[in-house]
C-alpha cells in the first residue's frame, strides 16, 4: 500500500490505464508539460510521450469534440477541462452531442470518453472557479457521472470510467487535491454506480458527496458523542444512482440527511429526496432534510465561502434540530 | 477575394473518366429526385417535424463523396440527406427516417437532421451549427493515432464560419496536422440573413484560411467536377499528412432554409441568376455537349426516378417503430437504467 495524496491518484490512474489500453489518451489545457494546473497530471507526459498526453490551446470544444470523434473512432480518450466552470464554454458538445449521439444513431455508435474536471470550493476563487456542477451533467441523459472522495476511489472509479463504454463525466474536487491515503497496490478497478456504506449507525442516514463526504464523517464523529448514530453514505456515483444502498439506509434508519455542496435548488440531493419520499415514505420518521449551499454564486472572501458551503458544525446543528 | 485561389469549371477535372462523369452525374440526379420527394412528402404531411433540403446544392456532396475512400469519414449538417446519401446509404433507410419509421436509418430515433450511417462512414449529421467541426476534427485525429490513412470530411454551412467551434476546429487541426477536410457550402443565407450582412469578410470561410496557415480555396460549389477536383486534391493532402484543408464552395439553395421558409427574402433576380448555373441541368448540358448521348442521360434519369420511387414505397410501407424505443440505446448495454 502507498500512500497517495489525490492528486497523484489522478495521474496514477491514469498512468494504470494508459499503461493497459493504447487506445487511451489525454488532452486538455496544460495537461503534458506543465503536469496541471493542479499538478493532477504530473509525469505523464514524461512516462507516455506527446503524442499520447497532449496540451490543447484554450478551447473547450475542440477539446471535448476532438476527444468525442476520436472516441467514436476507436480511441478511448480521456479530456480535463480544467475548471468545472468551464463546462459552460463547450456545454454543447457534452450535453447536446457527446450525451445524445448515441440515443439519436439508434444506438450506431459508443462514445467511451472520460471527461475528468477540477469541481467544488474551498479554494477561495469565487464564482466561476469554485461551483459544485455535478448536477448540471447529472440532468442530462446519455452522461454518467462520478464524484469521488478519497484517493483509492479516484484511482478505481477511473479506471472504471476509462473502462466503461459510455461517457463518463468526472468530477474531482479542488479542496481534495491535498487529501493523502493509503491506495492498494496493483491494479485497482472501482464499479460505477455504486454508493458506499462509510459509518454504520441506526438513527438516521446521512447521504453526501465528494468534499462533503469528510466532512459528514466528522459531523458523525460529534453526533456520537451526542448519542446521535448517523449512518455515512459516499454517495459516490449520480448516474447510474446506487438507490439500493441509499434507500435501503433510509428503510433502516427512518431519516435522510443530504450534505450538498452545490446550491440549493435541483441539486442532486433532491432527486434523492424525491426517491426517498416515493419510495420509502412508510420508513420515514421525519422530514427528509437536504443541507446545501444556499441559492447564490459562490463568495470568494474565506469567510463568505465558509458560511456558504456546509460545514461540519452546520451539519450537526441541522441534525440535532431535525432529530428533535 | 485577393489572394484567393479560383478553381472552377471542367479543366480542373482532368483525370475524371467518362464512367466516373457519369457516376457524378448519377449521384447529383439521385440526390435532386430524392430531396424533390423528400419536399412533395413534407406537403403531404408525411415528414413530420423540420428538414433541410440541398436542392441546388447537390454538386458539393456528389463531388466529394466521389473523391473519397470507402472507410473515410463524413460528418454532415442538419442538411445532410445529400451527403448521407452519397455515401452509399441506403435511400429507403433514408426516406423511413424522415417519415419516422421503424426501417429509418436510425429507426425513427434522429429524424432528418441525425442521418448516421457509420457503416457507410457517415459518422452524424449534427443540428447544432458548428458542433461537428471538432468531432470531424477528433475522428481525423483518431485516424492520425492509429495510422489508419483515413480522412475526415466535414460539411457545414456559411453561417457556421462565425461560431466559435468552426474557429476552435480549424486552429486545432492545422496545429495538429489533422487529415480532415473541412467543406463550407456557401449558399449565401446563413438562415434567411445574407451571409454578407453579418461576416465582416466577402467569403466567409476562404478568407478566414489564412488565420490558420492554410491556402484560401474558393471552388464553384454548382460544377462537380470542379468540386471534386478540388476535394481530390486536399483529400490526397490530408492523406499523405499534409494536415487540413478548408474548403469555401459557392452555391445556392432552390429552396429556403429550412420546411417552414419559402426563402421569399431573396431578390428575383438573384434567385433567376442562380437557376441558371443549376447544378444537375448545367452538367446534364455539359455531358451531352462532350458527347454523352441522350439515351445514356435519360436513362439515368429514369433510374434515379425509380429508385426513389422504390425507396418511398418501402419507406411508406415501413410500421411506425415500437415505443419500446424510447427507453432503448441511452448506453452501449442498450438500456436506459440509471439506477438500481
């Protein structure tokens, strides 16, 4: 076992798909000789040559329309994009194209492409370097999508996603990229679609994603010492959605707490909200209850951004309130 | 227009035998009878939705396909039935698709702006303006990767030089040396704006060449001869690793843009002027005058007649497609399951 930070465990992953497939590639701005601008990358380019780790100019749909005909052809490429934000400038090719060709073609062509991109706060850059759009590609059929929180699930979620013959939007988050953990040694393959289960507890479920997820765990961690047990759900992957899990929590705990980083409305948790009302309103004990980023623009100023996104003492405060 | 190379009329094809002439010929016919029906069905309510006919425009998707190889690419427009068809698609598969049956092309999934035939190397026809200029730009890549020699070619229209894809597209491809081909019809409406209204260059796409190191190519879009020589040549280009060629091809659409426009902006004149240089009556004219009999002529004629007349009773008689459809193909394992 090694000890990886997040940030290796991106280039490590994909150093371990690239070394198995030569059919896949990555480009994207700043990605080969300047290793990232969150150093996610470093050595690839060293290790794979130019040819198979190449920097693009400034332009977001050539990057994901070149990655998206090669794909289409035979390669299986994987393109950063360097901020989230940034999804904006060439939402097009990801949502009306990379998304929906297949569907349109009656199923003629599979579009194996990995969209890896820098998401979420944290990092003090405001408004347009700094939002939680996971569920900008989440609304969008024909996309999965991945948020993974810790190390080893970047290196196994992906290899998952290079692997998988659909495309695959994935999102890293800035605030993670210092996180360190031991990685299993050798080859490490994740399963898209799968939620994991991190605390066990019989109170109450609580459901979040990507930097979220720490911070579920500690506000866990202050619930015990309350006599509060939440169960802690990474959820992990947005589509495909690991309902059984989620759901089968909320049937045992009675309670669903969603700890979303993106602003409040149509966020992903809402979807899960509505599921669990649907699905399991006769477990139900209590409201389900979704903590989120209010509905602004991400603030730049530390403590704007704090007050902003949840934090561990909002999370405990929200619980034991709802918890009465 | 200065420093804008002219490449136009018979002498730049030499080297076209009398059997590709009229293989030429063929398709610009087949297209022209195909669209005339496509039209005749939409007044029939038989199309539903919009669609986009290249009447007038034939030329430019008979003269390119000619020039290129059974495994290069093509990536088309929302305009695309010409160029799905050149390709070799099959043209009752076509015609389903517009009536939105269950024998469409894509079993009445796309409809007439998403014809795809990969088997025939039509890798899309994309509705978005400028969207598929770095997709073409990704296969040719792809191509490069894999050593194949295969090319890509990209059709678009005059409005898609001021979208930033197109721009996006172009610099990327000739940094990267890409075999792509990129096509522009220039039918002089971006939609019902004259082009020239609009794009701060007289050819919206040759005198945007330089900006990308490549040579301005302007080529009469009506004569496919000339359309094919000049794709012939940038084809063998973009082959040999000689990176991508841009394409401004002059032409001029009978109709209007799209179902719902009868394209009655235009001036009289312009639009007599242009009925004139028709691109199936000048070449039919031109091939009769070079010695190719009536009897050959017409019977292509006939020809093209009935196979689109074939087409559009096997299209008709195609049932609609089951709705069990709507939730097929969203991914490769067929289903549209995103949870469990």
């Amino acid at each position: 076992m090694a000890q990886l930070s997040y940030r290796e465990a991106v280039a490590a992953g994909i150093a371990q798909e690239m070394e198995r497939d030569p059919t896949v590639y990555l480009i994207g701005e700043d990605v080969g000789a300047a290793g990232g601008v969150f150093k996610a990358t470093v050595g690839l380019l060293e290790r794979f040559g130019p040819d198979r780790v190449r920097d693009t100019p400034i332009s977001e749909q050539a990057i994901i329309g070149a990655a998206m005909g090669a794909a289409m052809t035979g390669l299986r490429p994987i393109a950063e994009i360097m901020f989230s934000d940034f999804l904006a400038t060439c939402w097009d090719l990801v949502a009306n194209q990379v998304a929906k060709t297949r569907y349109m073609t009656g199923g003629q062509v599979s579009i194996p492409l990995v969209i890896r991109t820098a998401n979420g706060g944290g990092v003090r850059f405001g408004a347009q370097h700094s939002q939680s759009l996971e569920n900008w590609a989440m609304a969008v059929p024909g996309l999965k999508v991945v948020a993974p929180s810790t190390p080893a699930d970047v290196v196994g979620l992906l290899a998952a996603a290079v692997r998988d013959p659909d495309p695959v939007v994935f999102y890293e988050h800035k605030s993670l990229y210092a996180a360190k953990e031991e990685v299993p040694d050798g080859e490490h393959v994740d399963a898209l679609g799968t939620a994991r289960v991190l605390r066990q507890g019989d109170d109450l479920t609580i459901a979040a994603l990507a930097a979220m997820v720490p911070r579920a765990l500690d506000a866990a961690d202050r619930l015990a010492a309350h006599g509060v047990f939440a169960e802690v759900i990474d959820v992990r992957s947005l589509i495909p959605l690991d309902t059984r899990t989620i759901l089968g929590s909320v049937r045992k705990t009675g309670r669903l707490f969603t700890v979303e980083e993106n602003p409040r409305v149509l966020g992903w948790g809402a979807e899960v909200a509505s599921l669990a009302a649907e699905e399991c309103f006769d477990s139900l004990d209590g409201p389900i209850v979704r903590i989120t980023t209010p509905h602004v623009p991400l603030p730049a100023a530390d403590a704007l951004e704090d007050a902003a996104v949840p934090s561990v003492e909002r999370i405990v405060e929200t619980v034991v309130a709802g918890m009465g | 227009m200065t420093d804008t190379t002219i490449h136009a009329g018979a002498a730049a094809a030499e080297g076209l035998d009398r059997d590709s002439r009229l293989a030429l010929y063929r398709l610009v016919a087949e297209i022209r009878t195909f669209e005339k029906r496509a039209y005749d069905l939409f007044l029939q309510s038989l199309v539903k939705g919009t669609s986009h006919l290249s009447l007038g425009q034939e030329a430019i998707a008979a003269g390119v396909a000619l020039a290129m190889r059974p495994d290069d690419y093509t990536f088309c427009t929302y305009r695309g039935h010409a160029h799905t068809l050149a390709r070799g698609a099959p043209m009752a598969a076509v015609m389903a698709e517009l009536l939105g049956r269950e024998g469409g092309l894509l079993a009445g999934k796309g409809g007439s702006m998403h014809l795809t035939s990969v088997e025939h190397g039509v890798m899309g026809s994309y509705a978005i303006v400028g969207a598929h200029l770095p997709i073409a730009a990704g296969a040719a890549w792809s191509a490069q990767v894999r050593g194949t020699g295969q090319v890509a070619v990209c059709f678009f229209g005059d409005g898609t030089t001021n979208i930033g894809a197109f721009h996006e597209a172009l610099n990327l491809a000739a940094v990267w040396k890409l075999p792509v081909v990129f096509v522009c019809e220039n039918n002089l409406y971006m939609e019902y704006t004259p082009i020239g209204a609009v794009t701060a260059v007289p050819n919206p796409a040759a005198d945007r060449a330089s900006a990308y190191g490549l040579e301005p190519i302007v080529v009469d879009g009506n004569d496919p001869e000339a359309v094919w020589a000049v794709a012939r040549a940038a084809i063998a280009r973009a082959r040999e690793g000689g990176g991508p060629s841009l394409i401004e091809a002059k032409t001029y659409r009978h109709g209007g843009h799209s179902r719902a426009d009868p394209g009655k902006y235009r001036p009289d004149e312009e639009v007599r002027e242009w009925m004139t240089r028709d691109p199936l009556t000048t070449y039919r004219a031109r091939l009769a005058a070079e010695g190719v009999e009536e009897s050959t002529l017409s019977g292509i004629d006939a020809d093209a007649l009935a196979k689109v007349d074939l087409a559009t009773a096997q299209a008709k008689d195609s049932p609609p497609p089951p709705v069990a459809l709507v939730e097929r193909d969203v991914w490769s394992d067929g289903s549209a399951t995103w949870r469990n």
